[in-house]
C-alpha cells in the first residue's frame, strides 16, 4: 500500500500530542502538579518524536551517503528502499541513475579501449610496410602500397564514424530533407559494396518498388542503409545472398526496409546491445569483420532523425534488421541520444 510522507508526518504529529495528552491526563488524576508533569510530557514528546523522525529520514541518510560515494566515483553504490512513499521512490529513482551512471562509466572505459586497439592495428601495419620498404625488405610495388592505401582509408572510416558519434552524443545532426526514389537511392547504396564485396561471392536480391518515394535527408539515410547491408555482408557466409525487401505500409504511412542474412542468427537477448557504441558481434567461419563497432549505433541514430526505428526481428531464415521510415518527413526532435 502506498503512503505519502505527508500522511506520516500527519500520523507522527496526531500520535505524539494523543500519547502526550494521555500522560498529562493521568499525571493529573493521580494527583501530580503541573509543574511536574509539564516537563515530563515535554521529554516523552520529544523521545518519540525522535524516534519517529529517525525512522522517516533513514532513506535519506542513505541517499545522502550514497551520493557522496558516487562523487568518488564509486558508481556501483546502491541504496535501499525502506518504504513506500516519496523517500522510496527517491531511492528507486537514484539507484536507476547510479546504474546509468555506472553503465556510462564503463562505456567510456570500453570506448577509450577500442579505439585505442581500432587505431593501433592499421597504423602498426603501414608503420611496419613503410619501414620494410625504407629498409628494402620489400619494394615499393603497387601491391604493397595497396596494403598502405587500404589501412588508410580504414583510419578515415574509423575518423568518420568517431565524428558522427560525436555529432550524436551533442545532438547536433541538421538534415537535408528531399524526395528521392527508394529504388534509385537503394541501387546507388548497394553498387559500391557488392564491388567491395566482390571476393566473398554475395549475392544481393533486392525487391522494391519502381514507384516508391521518400523524403529524407539522402546523405543521413545513406548512412543507415550503408550500415545495415554492409553488417548483413559482413556476418554473412561466403556464397550465401542478402535479400534487400521494400515495401509500403499505409496503416503508418510508413515505408519498410528488411534486410536479412540467411544462415546466420542473433540471440533474442543480443538484440538491443548489438546497438550500442563499439558492440562487435561474433563472426562465423566464412565471415569477415574488421568495423568499429559503431554502425549500427550510428544506424540507428540515423533511423531515428527521421522518425523511424531501426531493430532485429524474429525470422526463421536468418538475421532480419527491419527499418521503418515514414514517407513523409515531420520535425523530429534531433536530440535524442543514442545508447
């Protein structure tokens, strides 16, 4: 049962001035002068009132020491709830920030690792090839300096997705809204990666409708559509196909994108964390990886600039990512912030 604070107050008050009319009451019929039972209901008035105060600011005193160990960092700190009114709720409510807090601590200290490992390994590689052809170990053909170029464009990608992550952690992302063609634009998306993905013999089916339009920002979608397929490719086997499926939903105006990889499968509880900053789900044989675990966070970014959602559903052939967009583009409060 709930009770407000302001009711116990009430109840404390009501109960000490009855139990101390009580006193005075009988201190008076056996005969005691007033002189002597006023400093006695004064101290019995006092005593439980003490008590009672003790006992409705527990909770705070808790709050108030775990606050000040959350201000030495220590974001595990947890409290308590002893009741069931406003002080309990208080508690409730600061051990859910204690946990955000101690989540972010912790993707901070994870994101400083994974970038640190994500620059290190290509710079280590053209270190080692730029030294290796200084000292003549090898020379400077254009297979080798192909090895330099491609660990170079993966620091510009990993540049470019910590700028976007950036832009959503400040909520600062205006969009250019236009109307395109949904076939066109997809067509424009895929060619450049079934030509980086040549070697892994993927095949892309791709079914959307010639006359479907959308009005979005082309850049921002671009992003989230890239994301999508190129993790599909990635956690995909070779010699297995991607299937790209458009359509319109006139109950929400809403134009649907699945994209699903057969043969490969995501755990209902993997879900949502394969959103977050720098999550890097497991590879099968057959599959490559090589991102910075920012894709899908900046997808999903991207996805909800517009109004839409990007997320993993259930279906028995493969990893299905379905993305819903509405046709027409409405004000969207562009800052919210990704997890």
């Amino acid at each position: 049962m709930h009770t407000t604070l302001a009711a116990k107050i009430l109840l404390l008050l009501v109960s000490t001035a009855t139990i101390s009319f009580c006193i005075a009451w009988v201190m008076s019929r056996i005969g005691l002068s007033g002189w002597i039972s006023l400093p006695i209901v004064m101290i019995v008035f006092a005593v439980i009132g003490h008590y009672f105060a003790r006992y409705l600011t527990y909770s705070l005193t808790q709050i108030r020491d775990a606050a000040e160990n959350m201000a030495q960092g220590n974001y595990h700190t947890r409290v308590e709830p002893t009741s069931t009114d406003e002080v309990g709720e208080l508690a409730i409510s600061f051990n859910r920030m204690s946990e955000e807090l101690e989540h972010a601590d912790q993707m901070r200290k994870d994101m400083i690792a994974n970038v640190s490992h994500e620059l290190r390994t290509p710079v280590a590689v053209m270190q080692a090839q730029a030294e290796n052809m200084a000292d003549g170990v090898v020379e400077a053909s254009p297979a080798n300096l192909e090895v330099i170029v491609t660990q170079t464009h993966r620091l510009s990608d990993l540049i470019a997705f910590l700028l976007d992550l950036s832009r959503m952690e400040a909520g600062a992302a205006s969009l250019d809204v236009q109307t395109f063609s949904m076939a066109d634009f997809l067509d424009e998306v895929v060619e450049p990666l079934e030509i980086a993905d040549a070697s892994h013999n993927h095949e892309i089916e791709m079914h959307v409708p010639p006359d479907l339009d959308i009005e979005g920002d082309r850049q921002r979608l671009s992003q989230l559509f890239t994301n999508i397929i190129n993790n599909a490719l990635k956690h995909s086997p070779d010699d297995t196909h991607i299937l790209i499926d458009t359509h319109y939903e006139a109950r929400g105006d809403e134009i649907v994108t699945n994209v699903v990889n057969f043969g490969s499968y995501i755990d209902p509880a993997q879900r949502e964390t394969i959103f977050r900053r720098f999550a890097q789900g497991e590879h099968r044989p057959g599959t490559s990886s090589g991102g910075t675990g920012l894709g899908l966070s900046i997808a999903r970014w991207a996805a909800r600039l517009h109004g839409g959602s990007v997320r993993v559903v259930d279906d028995p052939r493969g990893a299905n990512f379905e993305i819903r967009l509405p046709r027409i583009h409405q004000e969207n409060d562009t800052s919210e912030k990704v997890a």
